[in-house]
C-alpha cells in the first residue's frame, strides 16, 4: 500500500517509477526513476511498535470494562503503564463504580482520582485527602507494600509540607506531611480522573505512563538499511536516493526530532569557568555524517497520511535540490548545521 502512495508521489513529480529492477545485483531499492535526472527511492514502513499494541489493547479492554458500568455518569481520564493487565483494569472499573455510584463531594471544585499502585497489599482501601494548586483532591486505591503513595500524573500537592489524611477502611483516619506519603507520579499499572457530568460514562482518554519511544533508534536503523540498498543501485546507474519512511502511528516524532534522529541530539555544552552554556550543536548520534550513509540523499517522513518532514543531506555523494520537493524542505546551513525551513519552488 505504501509502496502505490510512493509510486503516485513520484509520478506527481514527474517521473514514471520502475519498481525493483531486475538488472539491480544483491539488495534492491524499491524503485528507480529514469529520465534526464535519474533517482532510486526506498520506501520503509513502520509497524506499531509491541509498546503502541499494547497500548491499544489496554484501552479497547478498560473501554469496554467502563462500558459496562450501568446507571453511572461522568468521564473518566486514564493512565496506565506497561505493567498494566485485566486483573488491574477489573480492579480499578470496580473501584470507578464505587465512586460513580457514590454522592459527589461537598464542593464542586474537588478532583476524585483511583491510583492503583504497583505493590497493592490486597483488601486495604485507603482514602487520601491533599490539595493541589486548583483545588482539593480526593484519591482512592489500595495500600501500597512500601507504604508511599503515588498520585496522578501532574496532580502533585501545592506544598508538600502540607498535611495529607490518610485513611484506611475501619480505623482512624491519620495526618502526614505530605513528603513523608508521596513519592512523585504514580508509577503503579492504573491511575485515572473521573469527572462528574449529565453525560453517560465513558472513558475520554487514556494515555500511556512510563513509556519510551524508539522512533528515532528506528529511523536511524531504516536509513542505515536503505543505504545499503541504494549502494546497490548506484552501482548501476550513479544517481541520488530518497529514502521515503511512513510512520501512521501515535508514535511518530515531531519534525525537530526526525532532525536530531538524522544528524543527532541538540547538544548545548556548557563551561566551566564560568559557568555558562555555549551555542547549541546537533550531537554525534546522527545517522547522517560525512563519512556514513552518503548514499542516501534526503530522507522524506510521512505521518498521518499527508504531515511530511523531508531533509535533505549535506553529505551525500549525489545531492539533490530543494525544489524538486515542490514541499517545505529541511536543509542544513555551512558546518554548524543550522536547520532552516524552505520552500521548494
């Protein structure tokens, strides 16, 4: 599929593409476009990563549990880890329940939160009051091992000398201060908001707490790759190669992070005496440099079906012009690679 969108990208242009010629030796670049400037392209698609799938699963399968919540309205605003599982997505869909059944609280202005911790000490709710800067929240959850709570990201206390009610089911509720009760954002399998409302519940979001993203690693990789392919065929016919990678997922970067995944991490160093940061630089991490994967001449990312990021590389043994684009185009400036953005004409 993405290979066709490729082909009619390319005819858009001006070319008329021919898929993986068989007069290519060893590994083949997915087309090669003849003509008075000739070009080979490589097309690399990004699956969902094992995070991203199990993301999706975690939210099709606490969805479905909040569903089935009769009689109760409101919104719910979820995170979850990737520790999550249905035993922890029937726990907190039981505890959601209890709340959203359960008289709203005296004032209007106070969040309710359920955080399930990673070390739950089974049967022991507990109840914790705090205030955060916009107002008092009110979390429940079970009692976790170590004894420290954590607590919806972002919803940190306004001070965190202040004195936070800790109550367990059948005792005394008890005061701590609340450096002494938590430990930061909660970094346990659940954590979620519900919000009060004439609406029917549902769960609005969930996102993902604790997740790393490796997409820069990947289009490193598939760059690395196509050169290899694009040496194959620039062997045959000594032309530039276009490196075109699609990444429809949730997990694709932004345009400044596809800059630093080809020509490395902003880097900002800093001096000793005195103590002052320097002028920013792209780090050594890139995949693009004077001496590697010159055979690649511009990388083109799609996103969503229609966002593009193209760079052209400034070490490439077969440069290509910005205007052929007929699109914005990253290019670099003299040695110290400032990145400008510009039209292609």
């Amino acid at each position: 599929m993405t290979n066709a969108r490729v082909d009619a990208w390319l005819r858009t242009l001006g070319y008329s593409p021919e898929p993986e010629p068989d007069w290519v030796p060893g590994q083949k670049p997915d087309f090669f476009c003849p003509g008075e400037a000739p070009l080979w392209v490589e097309v690399k698609t990004f699956e969902e990563s094992p995070h991203q799938r199990r993301q999706a699963w975690a939210w099709e399968d606490f969805r479905a549990r909040v569903a089935r919540i009769q009689g109760a309205k409101g919104e719910v605003f979820a995170t979850v880890s990737s520790s999550y599982t249905e035993a922890d997505g029937k726990l907190a869909a039981q505890l959601l329940r209890r709340i959203a059944r359960s008289p709203p609280p005296s004032s209007s202005n106070v969040t309710e939160t359920i955080v399930l911790p990673p070390d739950p000490v089974a049967d022991t709710m507990v109840t914790i009051r705090y205030v955060r800067l916009r107002g008092p929240v009110v979390q429940i959850g079970p009692r976790p091992e170590s004894g420290h709570y954590g607590y919806y990201p972002g919803y940190d206390p306004e001070d965190w000398g202040q004195e936070v009610e800790i109550a367990c089911a059948g005792q005394q509720p008890v005061m701590r201060q609340g450096y002494d009760v938590f430990e930061g954002d909660t970094n346990g399998p659940v954590a979620l908001i519900y919000a009060r409302s004439e609406r029917p519940l549902r769960l609005v979001t969930l996102m993902s707490a604790g997740g790393s993203t490796t997409t820069a690693r990947r289009v490193r990789e598939a760059i690395d790759e196509a050169n290899d392919q694009f040496r194959s065929g620039q062997s045959c016919v000594p032309a530039p190669g276009i490196c075109v990678i699609y990444h429809e997922s949730l997990e694709a970067t932004s345009g400044h992070m596809f800059l630093a995944a080809l020509f490395g991490d902003l880097t900002v160093p800093i001096g000793l005496d005195p103590i002052q940061p320097g002028d920013p630089f792209l780090g050594r991490n890139g995949i693009l440099a004077p001496a590697k994967n010159r055979g690649v001449s511009a990388v083109r990312y799609v996103t969503s079906g229609t966002v593009d990021a193209i760079a052209l590389n400034p070490y490439a043994e077969y440069p290509v012009e910005a205007a052929m684009f007929r699109a914005p185009v990253w290019v670099a400036e003299g040695t110290s690679m400032t990145i400008r953005h510009t039209t292609g004409g």
